[in-house]
C-alpha cells in the first residue's frame, strides 16, 4: 500500500440527487440498460501514460506535478503501478490501457529495456491477480524517444523500422501476457514534418507491412485481441498518415488488412481533424471497422489535443447512439485518454476527473439508450428512406444501367419534388433526451 490516495474510500454510485463531489450519480455500473449491465457497455479504461507518467508540462514549462514515482528505476515503476492499482480500486474501473514507456524505465539498449518490461509486466500480472481490472489494451510508444523523430515504421532508417518491429513484437507480448483485449497502434510519428525531405510512396509501403506483419504476429502466437488503428491528422507530425477513420480504412484496404485490423477513435482526434465524434464512429460503423473509443475531448479554442476529461454530455450521447445502434463495444471500450489540467495538483483531482468523465459517459449512454428505445431518429430515418423500398428504386442498383435508367426517366416524366431534412426538429428532438 502507497499513502498517495490517503483516504478516499472507494466511489459509489448515490443517484442523482447526490452532492457528494467523489461519488457517482449517474454511473451505477449494475444498472441494466438495453438488456445488459452499465457497466458491461461502457467498459471504462484508465490510461495509464495521462494518469501516472504525465509530469504536467506544456511547450513553455515543464513539470508541475511532482510524484513520489517519478524516476528511472525499477523501483520506482512497482511504487507507480502500485498506485496505478490503488487508483484503479477507489474507481473500480474494469479497465486499464498502458505504453511499454509508461510503465517501464527505458534501459541502456533494447536488451536492457525490453528486460524492464518483461519484470514489469510480470508485476502487473501479480498485480492483476488481487485486482478486478483488466487489461483492454497495450500499445508501444514510438513517438517520445528522439530515435522515432523522423517516424518509426516510417522511418528513413531501416534501423529505426527494425527496432520498431522488435519493440511492438515486445509490446504485443506482454498485452498477450497481460489477457489484453486488444492492440492499439497510434502513429504520432508516421507522417512527415515536410514532403521536401519524405517518399510519401516509399513511407506507406513500409507502414503496410509493419501493419501486415504485426497481424502476422498476432495469429502467430495465437492473440485473440484485436488489432487497432487510432487515427489521428496531426500533431506531433505536421501530417499523419492515420488522418482520419476513412483515410485509415483505405490504407487498411490498400495493404490488404480491412478485415484484420479496426479502428480506435478519439474524440478530440475527430475534432483535429475537422470531424465531430459521432462522424468518426459512424464513418467506422459504415466500413465495418469499428473497434474502441478514446474519450477525451478538445478545448474548442485552443485547436490542439488537449486531451481534457469529457463533459459535455449531448456530444457523448450522440457517440454512444451510434456505438448503440451498431450492437455495442464488443472487445472494445471506453478509454479516457485524458490528463488533468497542469494546474490540477492533488489526489484527489485524479480521482474526481474519472468520476466525472465516468458519470457523463453514463449520462449520455442513458440518453442514446433512450433514444434507442424511443426509436424516434430511427423512424425519422425509415421514412427518409422509405422511397428505397419500391422495387423500382432497388432494381436501380441491381438490374438498370446508366441507359435504362435516362430511358425510364424520359417515359415516366420523372421530376423529384425536395423535401424537408427536417433538421432543426431533429435536432429538438435530441434535446429532449440530453
Ligand atoms: C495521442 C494518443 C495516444 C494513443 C496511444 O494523441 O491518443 O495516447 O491513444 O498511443
Ligand atoms: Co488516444
């Protein structure tokens, strides 16, 4: 046991009257929605990089928070997970999410580091054993060391390429190892800082058979997570080759992964790059390639990824009602890829930002899953569509050509009266429920 949390007792659930600022009022992970438990759609995740090896910087000044963990050594990693753990209890979170940098101390050479993780990963593992939080996801960190400046499987230099494969051999391990339910790939670096000195050609070919030869990996060792892409357009990199969800489902396509690899998105990713949230998942949905979410909003001016905890509860309604109607998460989950403000010190901030963001995702899934129900978008849908029923339209798109169809045109004096998108009334209609 750490004394960092001194003694917050663990969260409860106390509805919604409760002014209980660590308690929950929405989250009640036993309340059952749509036929399954709170708990069992959101599959909430803590990311451990944010949470516990973030010191607090900006691009003018560093570290502001000062925990007793930070450090290079071995030891100073078991104090970290220790509270990592304590953390995950006084939430009593299902999930968690690590990078191989996160957890473990970067050694001398690759030999040395990968040894950190392995002695790391078997003291999560004991870890785990006395804990109810599972692992959702790993993932290797290929973007902070400067050896990943110019990309990693993207990199100009096959060296770096190679330590990169050997890293996410290693990474992909210890999720295994770990019973993680899924591995993420986010390429911070795969993109370029500018085209005079990149082969952009060159770069994606490379990156497809890093992608190929990881899902080679995965059925090589028998791994039965899934593979994830997270999208991102930018930032670190001026560009990123994982722009958006569409961008990386032709990329999937193109190296031949579409049905192998699915996509994590982020809702302040989205935002980046010119998207909403529920533009991402429904593009995902639409591919067949939907996998996991990272939760974690934008500050709308700011217009960089500030990776805040979310609270804007119709904007978390309207991605769950898309993740909803698509039948749920399946292995994936609702990660909070979030950190605190620099300012935000003490314990107790870590502990209150989850609760919060927890309880606004239960308040929005509440409200997705009462639109579900109440199937007033869905009705406004069929009957936008409905035209798509007559067998003249279907026979458009299975028995006409280009011809047949001016022919039938010219005969039957087709001239389409426009109606109402009904917009505003639709979007009344979301009000009512958020
Ligand atoms: C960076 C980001 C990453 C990925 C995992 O913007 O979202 O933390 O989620 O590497
Ligand atoms: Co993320």
């Amino acid at each position: 046991m750490t004394d960092f949390f001194g003694d917050i007792p663990q969260i409860k659930y106390e509805g919604a009257d409760s002014t209980n600022p660590l308690a929950f009022r929405h989250y009640n992970p036993d309340e059952i929605i749509m036929g399954k438990r709170m708990e069992d759609h959101l599959r909430f995740a803590v990311a451990y990089w944010h949470s516990f090896a973030w010191p607090g910087g900006d691009p003018f000044g560093g570290e502001t928070f000062q925990r007793p963990w930070f450090g290079d050594t071995m030891e100073l990693a078991k104090m970290k997970a220790d509270v990592a753990f304590e953390m995950f209890n006084i939430l009593d979170v299902p999930f968690y999410c690590f990078h191989d940098a996160d957890m473990r101390p970067e050694g001398a050479n690759f030999a040395e580091s990968k040894r950190n993780l392995e002695e790391m990963v078997d003291y999560l593992a004991l870890k785990m054993e006395s804990s109810r939080t599972e692992l959702l996801w790993g993932t290797a960190n290929l973007f902070s060391n400067r050896r990943f400046m110019s990309g990693a499987s993207t990199n100009p230099d096959p060296d770096v390429f190679a330590y990169s494969a050997a890293t996410v051999k290693t990474c992909i391990d210890a999720t295994h190892k770990l019973g993680g339910q899924n591995y993420v790939l986010w390429g911070g670096r795969e993109g370029y800082e500018t085209l005079l000195n990149t082969d952009m050609g060159t770069e994606l070919d490379h990156m497809g058979r890093f992608l190929n030869m990881v899902v080679e990996y995965k059925h090589k060792i028998g791994f039965k997570g899934a593979i994830l892409v997270e999208p991102k357009p930018q930032e670190p990199s001026k560009h990123q080759y994982d722009f958006d969800a569409a961008t990386c489902y032709s990329f999937l396509q193109k190296y031949g992964l579409e049905n192998e690899v699915q996509l994590n998105l982020e809702q302040g990713h989205a935002i980046l790059a010119g998207h909403s949230f529920e533009h991402e998942i429904a593009t995902a949905i639409a591919m067949g390639a939907f996998g996991s979410i990272d939760m974690n909003r934008n500050d709308y001016q700011s217009g960089w990824d500030t990776d805040q905890f979310p609270n804007n509860t119709p904007e978390v309604a309207l991605a769950y009602y898309h993740i909803l109607k698509a039948g749920g998460f399946d292995k994936g989950g609702t990660n909070f890829d979030a950190k605190l403000r620099r300012q935000s010190l003490d314990p107790v901030d870590l502990i209150a930002a989850h609760v919060g963001g927890m309880d606004i995702c239960a308040r929005g899934l509440k409200a997705a899953a009462a639109m579900v129900e109440d199937g007033g978008l869905e009705d406004a849908l069929n009957e936008r569509y409905a035209g798509w029923q007559t067998k003249s339209a279907t026979d458009m798109l299975t028995a006409e050509t280009l011809d047949d169809i001016a022919a039938r045109v010219l005969k039957e004096n087709i001239n389409p009266e426009p109606r109402s998108g009904r917009q505003e009334i639709l979007e009344n209609y979301v009000n009512r429920f958020v």
